[in-house]
C-alpha cells in the first residue's frame, strides 16, 4: 500500500506538473501571438496599447541640409539617370512626372536670411516654388564648376565609358523595358515636329479615339505613307530635286503617304495600315483636291493612269483610319511625323524607328538601310518603280517589334557593328583597360555633351566659367541681371539644361552690409526684453521663466537701465510669441515681469513680417506645441493626444542634449484642417501655435551675434532701402524666366549661401516642376 501510494503521489505530481507546463506553454503562445500581431500594427503605423486602443506610430523628420553634390546628384539623375543607372536622390521625389528640360537659377550673394528677412519681398520665390531645402553654403562659380565637373560613376555599368553615350542608350538606358518604355512622351513629339492636339500648325487636325491607356500588350499598327520632301521644281515636268536625309539634315525622308506635288505643295496619293502580324488592313489611294503640277513617279510610283478613276478623298481614309485603329492602338513607322502631318491626323501613341535606331547628332538610318543590315530584308528595289507602302509598312513594324523584343543592349550587341560601327574586339579591349584603371568615373559635363544634349550658361565672365563652359555648353556673356533675362528669352527652347546666374548681388563687400541688416531682421523676431527683475536675480532664473516656452540660445543681464532688466533670444520665434502670449501669468520672487518686443527704427515692421510668417503656404499643416514633459513616456503620449485632430505625418524638434527630450516639438498633419482644429482644441493641456519655422530651417539667430553702430543708422537706412529694391527686381527676374519655361521643366533656384569673417551663412535650394 505505501509503496502503491507512493507511485500514485508521483503520478499526480508528474501530472501537475504536465499541466503547468501546458499552461506556461499557452501564456508563452498567447503572448508571443500578441508580440507578432503588435510588430504588424507597428509596420503599418500604429501602435496597440495594453488597453487596445489604437495610437498612430509618429515619425520623427531629420532636418536634412543639402550640400553642392546632392543638387548635382539630382541634375544628373534626371538628365542621365534612365541611361546611366544612376541612383535616385533620396531627398527629391518627381511623382512619375517626365521632365522635359531642366533650368538651373543661381542667385549669387543670396542667402537662407535675407530670403526670410524679406520674405514679403519673395513674391515669386515663395508662391511659385512649393519645395524648399536649406542649403551649405557655396558660391554661384563653385557650384556652376562641380556641376559639370561633378564624376559620374562607372561602378554599376557593364559598359565601356564609349557606350555610355551611345544615342541608343542614353535615351532607354540598359534594362528591359515593355514596349511603353519605347513610345514618344509629348516632349519628343513637340521636338520632333509630330501633330499634338492643340499645337501650332495643327488646326483641323482629326484626332483619334485614344483614352490613354496603353499597355505593354497593346496593338500595334505600321503605317506606310512613303514620300519625299520635294524643296523645289527644275525644268522637267516628271523630274524632283530630293535632298538626301543622310547628308542634309534639313531634309528628312519620310514614310507612310505617297505624295505628289500640287498648287498647294505635297499632298498625299496612297495610305496603308498593317496590323501587327503583317497583314495589310489598309491599301487606298486617294485623290488631292488640287490639280497635280508633277507626279514624282519616280518615287511615288503614281502615274496619271493609275490616278485618275480615283475618288476617294483624304477625309474618307481619315475615317477609315479612325475606324481600323482601336483605342489603345499604337501607330509604327519610320520618320512619322510627316505621315501624321500629311494625313492631318493627331495620334498620341507613337513608335517611330528612325528614333529607336538613333545616330549621333541627330542623323537617321534609312528605312531600307535598317531592314537590310537588321532584318536581311530588300526593300525599295531599283528595278521597280516607286515604294510598295505595304511593303514599308511592314519592315517598320518588325523593325520595331525586334527592338522591343531584344532590348537596347542586347540589340546594340548584334548589330552594333554593322549600324555603328562598334567593333567588339576594340569595346572589350577598351573595357578591360578600364577596369584596371583606379577611376573609372567621368564627368558629368562630358557625358552630358557627348549624349548630344544641349547646354547653355548666361550670366557673367569669369576665368574660372570661361574655361569651364566653352568645351561643355554654349556659354552666353553677359554684363547686367538684365540682360541675362534678355538672352535667355531667345534662347530657352534651344537647350535641354540652361544654368542662368544672377550676380547682383555677388560683390563681398555689398554682401558682407546686406548680412548685416538680415542677419539682424532675423533675431528681431526671437527677441524679448524681460523686466523689471529684482536686483539680485540671475541669469539661470530667467532662463527657468522662460524655458517651458521654447529653447533659449542666450540670456544677458542689463544693469546699465534703472532697473535690472534681461534681453533673451530663443531658438525660434514661436518661443518668443509663447512668452508674449503668457503675459501677466509670469512672476519671479514674487514679482510680475513683463515681456516685450525690442522697439526702435528697424523693428516697426515686426508685426508685418510676423504675419507673413504665418501666411507662408508651406507652414499651413505645422503647428509648434512648447511645455512638453522631459520624460519620454510622457512626452510621447502628450504628442499622441493630438491624433485626435487628425493623421500627423512628422515629429520634429531641436537637438536633444545628453539623451534629454526637447520641451517643445513641430507637429506636420497631413490635412490644413487638422491644424485648425488642433489651434481651436479648448480642451487642450498644451500650448501651441501656427508654426512660423519652415520644416527645412533649423536656426533663425545666427552664432556671431551682428551689431550696427548707432553713428551709421542714416547710412544704414539708404542702404536697407536699395537692398530692398534690388530684391524686388531681382524676384521679378525670377518670376519672368519661371513664365519663359515650358511645360514639364524642371526649375531649381539656388540661393548659395556666403562664408564671410569665418561665419557660415546656409543658402536655400527651391524645386518646382512647371506645370502643365
């Protein structure tokens, strides 16, 4: 029995312990369950408290200050990047917008202050350019030298450097595309002279049905308009002057129309459309309205005979066109444009093989040249009179079906040699030599004109830009602000990067006075004189007053008044309006102190300049909240309260010193709507206002404190007043060349900052895509 009940003991105890082990094992799970499904609530932004209500994860906003090489890093990758493979700066995003041209405007002699200074002056610079970053200091020379001196990498490319700027793939790059990434954008079509809806030349057009949604598997239609650009008539009736395409380049052959020559110039006699299997949809001649002066049989292969029982005219085959192409068609020919303008048709989906097989400096192959050396096809023969259009029809759509189905590269390796004479031996050759080499890189400059992209600087001579422009862009000299505004005008459309510099404000000694009244308009706004204060008060006293109001740079004590007084200068300026703000509630050994504004000539516009603060567009989602716990627990769930008003896109504040949380934060909504409702909250426990700090600025008081002697406050006031004026104009220079652009360039505007008496003042960089 005693051994029996022994076991039995054991049995129970083995079996408690079973049940302890499970119940340990199911805590372990359920927490384990609850830890996972806490990490996905935190990927997708939002934490789970223990009492399951749901907080949005806040992200804090790095204040990120550009240097020189990244405002070239993003100049490259969007006049080279598709080519190149070049990385995408981090810093800037394009939305998936196409940029035609870039236009680069150097203010030289400006900086970050005087921009804020006088930022009511800004009128352009402030409500045309949407995006704004803090910028090192530099100089207009400096940055104009590292642009185009600035080193493309060669470290991602399986190219030698000599490919790098082949036509072919600095327009689609290396990787595989679908057969979108080979369609003309609205850009190409306008420089290359095709039909667009609403362009010049284009009234009376007919446009297609096309809804604009294209695919990699769309069809694709060859269409065949065979013609010749006739310049002029000679003696024979049957004979034409042609200008050949491949030495003049004013002449273009072009594909799809058959053409005659009448009173009203060339017009077309035969159409015809193949699907993308060949097969011919359409094959129609057509009659012109006026009567023919010479048939071009040569090359039209139309006589009068064969002519004259015909009676179809343009506006039917116009029909029968919008008929057979459905509406994501794609339209595939050689040189089209042409086609297109002779049909008086507007398509938008455009693959054109003169422009996927591209030459150097503009040149194009000849359609026949193409189908013989890449699809061994003979077309065009000599022993028969005048173009098949089918025929031609056909050889550009497989033309451009071959491309697409090899690529860029893997085309270039095939016929490389045979259309650009690219000897393999001599590529790997050269290839292997670069890959001993230490530096493999390039400049930017080089490549940029060896793409056969155009450049062009204006503005003013130096030694430094004369030797730096005349090899890598087009350099026009000029001698006033004015006269760059002039020239650019005339020439903005001729170039694909312009870099424009402004030098008004470029001389040191000039810059150095105007530094000193900015500087000083800028303090202005963090500025507070406290007082009265008891004789023996301290300087750490006062600090402790005015702390939970915003972070302070400098505290000094004034014992020259009547009584002791303080003159305080915050970070930021919502600090000093906090404490204007708290006026009456602030006591000090318990007396009330006062808080003022400094008062003399130069801060009587204050208010003015503070309201423009806070109708900047930038700051409409940012509000500033000061009287934050110094406790990170506690200071985060103080932040959390104000989700409620809406989804707060960053958190921001300034340094945080040994590990200790700031007092005070920036809060960025998403919605405007939210900052109104977070200002209007009367349930609120924190202090706030609208944000007066740009999300890019993080410092408003400059370290070397600026002083202006009292004697020169007459010599100062004139100078306050040119600076002013040179201002406005200068804005309104800015405003004029933004107009000048077309649509889909990219404007970036450089204020370069200034390094003077060892003191480094940050210049700005704005970004603004002009719209369509």
């Amino acid at each position: 029995m005693r051994s029996g009940g022994v076991i039995d003991l054991r049995v129970a105890a083995l079996r408690t312990q079973h049940t302890c082990i499970r119940a340990r094992s199911r805590t372990k799970m359920s927490a384990s369950t609850s830890s996972s499904g806490k990490r996905r609530a935190e990927e997708n932004g939002i934490l789970i408290s223990d009492h399951g209500v749901k907080r949005q994860k806040l992200q804090t906003r790095a204040q990120q200050v550009l240097s020189v090489k990244d405002v070239c890093d993003l100049v490259q990758y969007i006049t080279l990047g598709r080519s190149h493979n070049l990385r995408k700066p981090s810093w800037y995003s394009l939305g998936g917008e196409s940029v035609s041209r870039v236009n680069l405007m150097i203010l030289d002699g400006l900086t970050q202050s005087h921009f804020y200074s006088h930022f009511g002056l800004f009128t352009h610079l402030s409500r045309k350019y949407s995006s704004r970053w803090t910028l090192a200091p530099s100089s207009g020379e400096r940055l104009t030298s590292e642009l185009f001196n600035s080193e493309v990498s060669n470290a991602s490319h399986k190219l030698p450097v000599r490919l790098w700027w082949h036509p072919v793939i600095c327009r689609f790059g290396l990787k595989m595309t679908g057969m979108r990434g080979f369609l003309l954008n609205e850009q190409e079509m306008i420089k290359h002279q095709f039909p667009v809806r609403g362009g010049r030349d284009c009234e009376g057009f007919v446009c297609t049905e096309s809804d604009g949604s294209v695919s990699d598997s769309s069809p694709l239609f060859g269409l065949d308009c065979e013609m010749v650009c006739i310049r002029a008539l000679i003696g024979r009736s049957n004979e034409c002057v042609m200008l050949d395409w491949m030495n003049d380049v004013s002449v273009c052959p072009v594909i799809g129309c058959r053409e005659c020559v009448t009173r009203a110039g060339p017009e077309v006699t035969r159409v015809a459309l193949v699907d993308s299997t060949g097969e011919c949809l359409l094959d129609e001649l057509v009659k012109p309205h006026n009567p023919i002066l010479n048939y071009c049989t040569r090359f039209s292969g139309i006589t009068p005979a064969i002519l004259d029982p015909v009676t179809t005219r343009l506006a039917e085959v116009q029909t029968r066109l919008l008929e057979l192409l459905p509406r994501d068609a794609v339209l595939v020919g050689h040189s089209l444009d042409s086609d297109l303008r002779a049909l008086h048709i507007v398509h938008p989906h455009i693959l054109d093989t003169s422009l996927l097989y591209r030459r150097e400096h503009g040149r194009r192959f000849k359609l026949k040249h193409l189908a013989q050396v890449v699809l061994g096809r003979q077309i065009q023969c000599e022993v028969r009179e005048g173009h098949d259009p089918c025929e031609d029809a056909r050889a550009a759509l497989h033309l451009a079906q071959y491309f697409i189905s090899k690529g860029p590269q893997k085309m270039l390796d095939d016929h490389g040699s045979d259309l650009w004479e690219l000897t393999v031996e001599e590529l790997e050759a050269e290839f292997d030599q670069e890959k001993n080499t230490k530096n493999s890189s390039v400049l930017f400059g080089d490549v940029h004109f060896k793409s056969c992209k155009s450049a062009v600087f204006v503005g003013r001579s130096s030694e430094t830009i004369d030797r730096l422009v005349t090899q890598q862009c087009r350099r026009h000299t000029c001698s006033s602000d004015r006269q760059v505004l002039s020239v650019f005008r005339k020439v903005a459309a001729s170039y694909s990067l312009s870099l424009l510099l402004f030098s008004s404000f470029s001389s040191v000694g000039a810059q150095h006075d105007h530094l000193q009244q900015v500087c000083e308009r800028l303090e202005q706004m963090c500025v507070l004189y406290v007082g009265p204060l008891p004789p023996d008060v301290s300087e750490g006293q006062v600090h402790a007053l005015l702390r939970r109001c915003g972070r302070l740079r400098s505290v000094r004590m004034l014992h020259f008044t009547h009584r002791v007084h303080a003159r305080v200068v915050f970070d930021f300026p919502e600090g000093a309006l906090m404490a204007l703000e708290r006026q009456g509630t602030l006591r000090l050994d318990g007396c009330t102190v006062k808080v003022r504004r400094p008062l003399h000539d130069s801060s009587l516009d204050l208010d003015e300049r503070l309201s423009e603060r806070q109708s900047d567009p930038i700051n409409d989602r940012i509000i500033y909240v000061c009287n934050l716990s110094r406790k990170p627990q506690r200071r985060q769930t103080q932040l959390q309260s104000f989700v409620q008003h809406g989804r707060i896109q960053h958190v921001w504040s300034s340094a945080e010193h040994a590990g200790r949380c700031s007092r005070h934060a920036f809060i960025e909504f998403e919605r405007a709507d939210s900052t109104q409702a977070a200002l209007q909250d009367p349930n609120r426990k924190q202090t706030l206002c609208h944000a007066l700090t740009p999300p890019h600025m993080s410092l408003w008081t400059h370290p070397l404190s600026v002083t202006i002697e009292s004697t020169e406050q007459h010599k100062q006031e004139c100078d306050r007043q040119l600076l002013e004026r040179k201002i406005r104009k200068l804005d309104r220079r800015v405003g004029k060349v933004f107009r000048t652009l077309e649509k889909h360039c990219l404007s970036i505007v450089i204020l370069p900052g200034a390094k003077i008496d060892g003191a480094e003042h940050p210049g700005m960089c704005f970004i603004q895509m002009k719209p369509a």
